[in-house]
C-alpha cells in the first residue's frame, strides 16, 4: 500500500531532522570541549574542527541506521498499536486494511518532529553549550596555556611591590623595564635626530628628578654628529651643570620632539 | 471503495444502535451482550452459564430481533431426541400416493437457543455439536444444509448438577466462548422489577440489521488487521496454558488460539477501531479459555477459579 508506506517514510524523515538536530548539538559541545582542552595545551582550532565534523557524521550515521518504528510508536502512544497494525499489514489489500490506513494516514498528519524532541534533554545540551562557552570565554580572558604559561597575576603583584617599594624609598632602578630595541620605543631612526646627550640627575627619593640641569650632548661621548644615541641614559648621584644655550641645532631639537609627539 | 471505508467508520454507531435497543428489554448485562455479538460476528457459538431467572432465553430473544433472525428455542431434557432437533420423515399423502417428507426441526433457524444443554442425552448433543460445526445435518441419506447464519447459544446451569450430562471437554472446545451471566445489580434490578411489573408494555424492539447485513459484518471481522506481536501474545497465552502445569492439568488446543484472535477482531469491529489491541486480547481470554482448560489439583486446593489462573497467565 503505497500511502501507508509513503506515511512511514515522512516518519522516518521527521525522526531523521531530530537526529540531524541532536547530533548538529552533540557535535558542537564536543567542539567546544575539545577546544577547551586542547587551548590549553596552545593547540589551534583545526583539530577540534576537524574532530567535531567527523563527531556529527558518526553520531548521525549512528541513530539514522536505528531509526525504527518502536521508537516511533514509544513517542506516539496513543497509535503505537495503530502505527504497528498498519505497518505489519501494509501489503493487506483488504476494505478493513483501507479503512486502517486511512485513520492512520490522518492521525499520524499531526506527528512533527516536535513529537520526537525531547525537551529536557534538548536544554541540558543547551545549558552545557553556555557554561562550556562561559568557561572558554574566561580562560581567553586569562590566556591560560600551560606551554607558554602567563601567570595574570604577576604583573599586578608586581605593580604593588613597586608601589610599595616607591613608598618605602626602596625602588631599585636598575632594569627600568625597557631595553634598547624594544618595540615601544619606535624606530630607532627617529633618535637620530638629536646631538644632544640628556642627563638626568635621580635622587634618591622618586619625586626629586631634576630635569634642569641639562647639558649640551659631548661630541666626545657621541662621536660623528651623524651618531646619535639611541637610547635615553639616566645616571643617577652625576650631576650635569651645564646650560641650555649650548645646543647647537636647535631646530633638529624641535623636529625631533614634533615626531616624539606624533 | 472510498465511500465503503467511510462507512466502516459508521460501524461503531451501528453497534452502539444494536445494544441500547437490546437493553430496551435487557437491563445491564452489557458485557454479556457483547460477547454474544462477538460470538455472532465470528460465526460461531457460545455456551451461556447462569443461575436460573437470570433473562437468558429473553436476551437471545432480544439478540435475534434487533438482528433481524429467525430464533427457536430447544429445551435440553433427558427424553429430547435428535429427530426432535433435526427434523424427521413424516409421511405424507399427495394425489393419492403416500410420500415422506422431510419434516424440518427447530434447529432449521438463525439463533438457536439450547437451553440446558447438559440435560440433554449424549447422543442428542453429539446431533446438535454437529450442526454447530458442520452447519448442515443429515437425516438418512440426505443432507440438508442449514440456514446461515447459524448460531447455537446454548445454556447451562453451575448449580442442580443432578440428573445432567455435562459436556466433555472435547465438545466445549467447540464453543467459541463461555460466558458467564452475573446477577444484576441492586439499581439494575430495581430497573427490572419496574420495568416488567408495571403497566406499561414492554417497548417492541426495532429490526437494526439483517441476515445479509450480518455476513457482510462477519467478512469484514475477518479482516481487522492485527499486528504480529499482537497475534504472537495470543498464542503465546495458549501455549502458557500447555506449559502452566502447576495451575493447569489440561491446557487449551490451537483452536483456542484462533478463537482468541477471531474474538478479538470482533470485539474491535464492535469498538469500532480497525484494527486489535492488546487489551482486546486480553479481554477474550477469559471467554475464549475458560471453558478450555482443566484446573490441576494444586489450583482447586488453593481455591482458585478458571478466571484466576487465567488471570495469571495474562501477567
């Protein structure tokens, strides 16, 4: 009988969606968990990509080959013993076989694929896909990784022990943190354009730097004019006496801040 | 073919129509009722046990009429003969000449009603069993058929068991069920005493159907579909009965097994689904078993009826 069989193959087919659903879910927390695991280990996002496709392709592959009339019938009880007549009898040319099918074609009209959702498992997925990306989200925000690991904390932990030491008069300045080359302080092509060589005499106490005592840059210490220095020195406990009306380019000095400034 | 399957859906109300206008002259027993139109659509008979005065002979009565058939009553007594049932020669004077004609019996209507069947002689039921299976009876050498439908509904009586020949196993075999006729209840009978004491004349049943319209019902029993797992359990019921030895000597032959079946769609074609449930199954076993199957000596120790050990070999 050609429309109870069609009718079995829309079943089949609204149970497939289901199973498309549930496994599109499946994969996608397992993508995550995979991800949350392997960005600790600073892995890229490929393997757990690749990983979760093939995850979906078997989970489907799985539930579609079991697809069968007894689940249909355990999420539509009132025509399991309908459902079941009509499927054992479905070669039955009779009038009663007719009449069954009939009711069967018309009964079974109202079952969609919601019939075969089950919610409560559908929103544990749901809550297990929030949570997994919360905790992503939050390990991101650290940048957790055990091979180059980052501990969060020790910058701030620094800062205090630096705000600390300031207070007490016991910072020490001999890394001040930057060293020749570093990014931060630009291409070095910009500090060519000064002559002069800058001393600041420090103190012992933070908030005593003199910057008034600057002098005209030595030609002995910066050789050629065309060598500028690269970096700024401080030297603490020497003090410069020299004045302000020895530099000699005065222009370049104002280029050369205009660039800083940039 | 589209309009005949739409009016199956009608078949419901068809019966529904055929019980409230047997219950015009029958108060309760409604399960009773249907057992007999279950037994009616298979085609076959039905052994009714009951305390006297309980309205047997006036619902087979009632049956007969809504159903538009022709009903005769034997009286089962120790004298009754087969010819009495069956018919006999009886010679008869034509243009001079002498002839026998045969003389046809009450047997030669639609529902029969053998009342108090045990007390009638072997020989006599062995005659009627015959009909009953064969549906047709001969009488010398010539063989008449019988008026189809044909239905035996014979009666017996559980108590006054003296002076009676109860039927051999073999032979209840051959009824399809066993229905057992209970007392009213107090409402029911207060209905009854009303109704039959009062002045008012009984209301006169209306025809519903016909002897046509019967067979047709009867073809279409046979094809309610039923799903295998659904026929598996009924045999799976008979078969238990065979293996059950500890409750049950004798257990039910593979006749049962068909019997469970054929009531089963009956009693679907008269809840008016297309098909048979478990629970009609379930439902059938009863009827169709109990008069099947002998109690061991374990069970009636233990004070257990028919319908008990039926009842746990359903679990």
């Amino acid at each position: 009988m050609a429309a109870i069989k069609s009718l079995l193959n829309e079943l089949t087919y609204e149970m497939f969606k289901v199973i498309v659903l549930n496994a599109f879910l499946d994969g996608v927390i397992f993508f995550l968990a995979l991800l949350l695991v392997l960005s600790v280990f600073g892995m890229g996002l490929t393997l757990p990509a690749l990983a979760s496709i093939i995850f979906v392709v078997a989970d489907v592959w799985w539930h579609a080959r079991r697809i069968s009339l007894r689940y249909i019938e355990q999420k539509n009880p009132d025509i399991r013993e309908m459902l079941r007549t009509a499927a054992d009898n479905k070669e039955d040319d009779s009038l009663m076989a007719h009449a069954l099918f009939d009711e069967v074609i018309s009964r079974a009209r109202r079952v969609s694929s919601g019939t075969f959702l089950d919610f409560r498992k559908l929103s544990t997925k749901i809550g297990a896909l929030f949570v997994l990306s919360m905790v992503l989200v939050s390990l991101a925000f650290f940048n957790v990784n055990i091979q180059k690991f980052e501990n969060p904390l020790a910058g701030f932990g620094g800062t205090l022990k630096g705000y600390w030491d300031g207070i007490t008069g016991q910072a020490n300045f001999s890394n001040p943190g930057l060293k020749e080359g570093d990014d931060i302080l630009g291409d070095p092509s910009i500090a060519k354009l000064g002559n002069e060589q800058l001393d600041i005499t420090l103190q012992q106490n933070l908030n005593q730097i003199d910057f008034s005592n600057v002098q005209s840059a030595d030609p002995s210490a910066s050789g050629d004019l065309k060598d500028y220095p690269t970096g700024v020195e401080a030297k603490a406990s020497e003090a410069y006496t020299g004045g302000l009306e020895d530099i000699t380019d005065r222009k370049t000095a104002a280029d050369y801040s205009q660039q800083i400034r940039r | 073919m589209a309009d005949t399957v739409k009016n199956i859906d009608k078949l419901k109300a068809t019966f529904t129509n055929v019980t409230s206008e047997i219950s015009k002259k029958i108060i309760g027993q409604d399960e009773v009722i249907e057992h007999i139109l279950v037994a009616i659509l298979c085609d076959a008979n039905a052994l009714l046990e009951s305390y006297p005065g309980l309205g047997k002979t006036s619902m087979i009565k009632a049956v007969s009429e809504v159903l538009g058939l022709k009903f005769a009553r034997i009286q089962g007594t120790p004298d009754l003969m087969p010819s009495d049932i069956i018919g006999t020669y009886v010679i008869e004077e034509k243009d001079g000449k002498k002839i026998f004609k045969f003389q046809k019996g009450p047997i030669f209507a639609n529902i029969i009603l053998m009342d108090e069947i045990n007390r009638a002689t072997p020989k006599t039921q062995a005659a009627l069993l015959e009909s009953m299976q064969e549906k047709q009876v001969t009488v010398g050498n010539q063989t008449f058929p019988l008026d189809l439908p044909f239905f035996v509904l014979a009666t017996q009586n559980p108590i006054d068991q003296e002076g009676t020949y109860p039927l051999p196993e073999a032979q209840t075999d051959r009824f399809l069920l066993k229905i057992l006729v209970g007392y009213p209840n107090l409402e029911e009978e207060l209905d009854i005493v009303d109704r039959y004491t009062g002045a008012q004349e009984v209301a006169k049943l209306k025809t519903l159907l016909s002897g046509e319209s019967l067979k047709l019902l009867q073809k279409l029993t046979r094809q309610v579909p039923i799903a295998n797992d659904i026929k598996k359990r009924a045999v799976e019921i008979v078969v238990k009965t065979r293996t059950s030895q500890d409750l049950i000597e004798y257990g039910a032959s593979p006749r049962a097994s068909m019997g469970i079946i054929m009531a089963a769609k009956a009693k679907a074609l008269i809840d008016g689904r297309k098909y048979v449930s478990l629970k009609d199954i379930e439902d059938m076993a009863f009827p169709v078993l109990r008069h099947r199957i002998v109690l061991s000596f374990k069970a009636e120790r233990e004070g257990k009826s028919t319908d008990d050990v039926i009842k746990e070999l359903l679990k």
